[in-house]
C-alpha cells in the first residue's frame, strides 16, 4: 500500500507569511501567484505578497481564475504563463483555484490534449511545483492527487489523477478565511463532509484512509454549524481547514463513491457549481447507501453523534441520515427542485445522467455499484427530497 500525500505542510495563523522563507530555502526566485477576482481584489492576496516583495523575490499575480475550471480557462492560463519565466506556481484560493494550477503544471509539463492525461490515464515525471495555500475548508485538492475540469467543447468532465497531482507543498492559515461569506463556507465545508464519508465506505479505503476520513468526519460535522453561525469563531474555522485537509488524504487513497459519480453530471448538464451539487445528494444518495453497508455507515454515525454508542446500527443509520438532512436544512443548502431548473428538462436528460455517471467510474467503488435503473430512481428521488 502507498499513502499520498504532499511533501510538507506548514500550519498556523501567520503560516502565509513563511512562503518567501520557504521559497528561498527551496531555490525558488520567480513563482507565479494564481487566484480568483474575489481574492485578488482582498486583502488577502496583499497579505500574501507583502512578504514576498520585501524578501525580494520577483513574483507575478494571475487574478482571473474561473470557479468550476475549463479547458478554455486553462488555455487562457497557459497562454499567460508563457509571457514569464516562472518556477514555481502558487495557488492561492479554493478548490478551482488549486486544480487550475494543478491542470496548468500537468499540461505544461506534459503536453497533448487534455483528453490524454484522463483517468485511466497517468501522466508521470516531473511536473512544474504547486505550492497550494487554501483559503477556505472544502474541495481537500491541496493534499489530493487529482484535480478536475470541464471540457468547453462538450461539458464531460476531466479528470487528472496521479502522483504529479500532488502539491510540492501546503501552507494552512486559517485566518485567510476570515473573509468568506458564511453561504459559501457551508457548501464547501459539506463537500468536505462528503469526501470523508464517501472515503470511508469506498470499497479502497484502507487502515490509513480510515483513520483520516473519521477524524475529519468528526471535525467537520462538529465545526460546520459554529463556524456558519459565527463567522468569528477562529477555533472552528482551523478545525474546518484541518478537517478539510485530512479528508483530502482519505479521498486521495480510498477514492470517492455514488455521490461524486452522480454529482459530477448534474453539475454538466445544469451549471449547478461542484461543492453545492454533492451537498444536495448527501441524504438522499447515504440513505440509499446505508441500506447496503450498515456496520460502516453505523461507524459514521456514531462518529457524529455519540449519543448513538449504545443503539443499535440500523437505527444509528437511520439517525445519521435525520442529521445529515437537518445539516443541510440548518445551513441553508437549497434542494435540488427549489433550483432554477425545469423537471421536465431534468426528467428528460435522466438516462444520460445516469449513462454519464457510470461512466465517471467511481460509482464503481462504491460496496454495491447500483444498475443504471437504480441510478435513475435516486436522481428522481433527489429531485424529490426536502429538508
């Protein structure tokens, strides 16, 4: 067995502020600072330059990263990057921010078509450094070995997954997430949520995965709500972050699962962004799940709620699934049919949701791969499912 993981993680509140000792120590003098139009515009990414200028280190910021990545971002990204001479690439935000980089050092380093490096398929050698710095809890893509993006020309998701995926180094401040709005907080910590779950029941999740999903599974669930009701609260937004961040090790070993491989088409068909679209499968598709892997998923339960030690599993199950619904309920995640589209629409595409799915492979790990009639009668139930 071969665990995954980055080459060194610096913690703590002033963490951003040690990347120019950690770039001179390592030799790097022109890297390439890539982040959204949110961060860019905040004082966030001032926080993070400052130190680097007055260490004389000869950056350059890229402010146009897109959420949900595309092969066409990734070209304006590329094309960018070529203008410089850079050697290492920092990736300051989020998930899309963190997989942009990640997409940008796989095609630079291998070229091709972005088809070609699609799992199965894994590009190996040496890649171009990705030193991620997250500014919020969710996606985990700084400790994982993949990343993911949409193709512009038909909106099937890529997928790059491989040890060139993984970050050269990981800088966790907390503090940077001081400025992001309690909505967006509750989606991405959710989807945390939901790599660690799923990392627990894939059918790969080994000692080490476990060990990692349940313990994020036990900082998220227990953080999400104070960290949403105050945006203050310092103690659980670094637990969020750690959590975040462990639960990114689970997945990257174990592999996601039924929630992923369902996500991922929806998110295609109806721009529904990534992190809010497995948030609103959550109960509906662990309800189903549940049903087949009851001692594993009586585990989780008892990992969120300790109250349950002494019930039995299947109703510890049936208790997980009430609290991951009042969890979605009690942060403000809309239902899938409170959303701006059409049932009819939907129900007309649900064949190909289900075809698109299956194709994504991770259904596949899942302890009992559901038939493609099954997958279209838990879309349906998804459309159906309140909280």
């Amino acid at each position: 067995m071969v665990f995954l993981s980055p080459c060194k993680i610096l913690f703590g509140s002033i963490s951003s502020e040690k990347i120019s000792t950690f770039l001179k120590e390592s030799g790097y003098s022109h890297p390439l600072i890539i982040t959204d139009s949110f961060i860019g515009n905040s004082p966030i990414l001032k926080n993070l330059t400052e130190p680097l200028s007055i260490s004389g280190i000869n950056y350059v910021t890229y402010t146009d990263i897109e959420i949900e990545p595309t092969t066409d971002s990734i070209d304006k990204l590329r094309a960018f990057y070529h203008l410089g001479q850079f050697d290492i690439i920092i990736a300051l935000g989020g998930g899309s921010v963190i997989d942009s980089a990640k997409a940008l050092s796989i095609m630079e380093s291998f070229g091709g078509d972005y088809t070609d490096w699609h799992i199965p398929n894994t590009p190996t050698g040496k890649v171009i450094p990705v030193l991620s710095v997250p500014t919020i809890a969710g996606s985990g893509s700084e400790t994982t070995n993949a990343c993911v993006l949409r193709s512009s020309l038909d909106q099937s998701i890529i997928i790059f997954a491989s040890d060139a995926c993984i970050s050269s180094a990981v800088f966790i401040d907390h503090e940077l997430t001081m400025s992001v709005p309690s909505t967006l907080l509750a989606v991405t910590g959710i989807d945390a949520l939901t790599h660690a779950l799923e990392a627990y029941t894939s059918i790969l999740a080994n000692d080490f995965s476990d060990m990692f999903a349940l313990e994020a599974v036990r900082l998220l669930s227990q953080n999400l709500r104070p960290a949403f009701n105050d945006p203050t609260n310092m103690s659980a937004k670094k637990s969020l972050m750690i959590g975040s961040m462990i639960a990114g090790y689970a997945f990257s070993n174990a592999g996601l699962t039924l929630i992923h491989g369902m996500s991922g088409p929806i998110s295609a068909h109806f721009g529904i962004p990534h992190a809010l679209s497995n948030a609103i499968l959550l109960p509906t598709l662990h309800r189903y799940c549940a049903n087949g892997a009851t001692s594993k998923y009586a585990v989780l339960a008892r990992t969120i709620l300790p109250r349950l030690e002494n019930e039995s599993d299947e109703t510890a199950c049936e208790e997980l699934i009430k609290e991951l619904s009042a969890l979605n309920n009690e942060l403000q995640i809309p239902t899938l049919s409170s959303l701006d589209i059409n049932e009819s629409e939907y129900v007309s595409v649900l064949d190909t949701l289900a075809d698109e799915a299956l194709q994504l492979g991770l259904i596949q790990n899942c302890p009992f791969v559901p038939s493609h009639t099954q997958i279209v009668d838990l879309y349906k139930q998804c459309w159906s499912e309140k909280w």
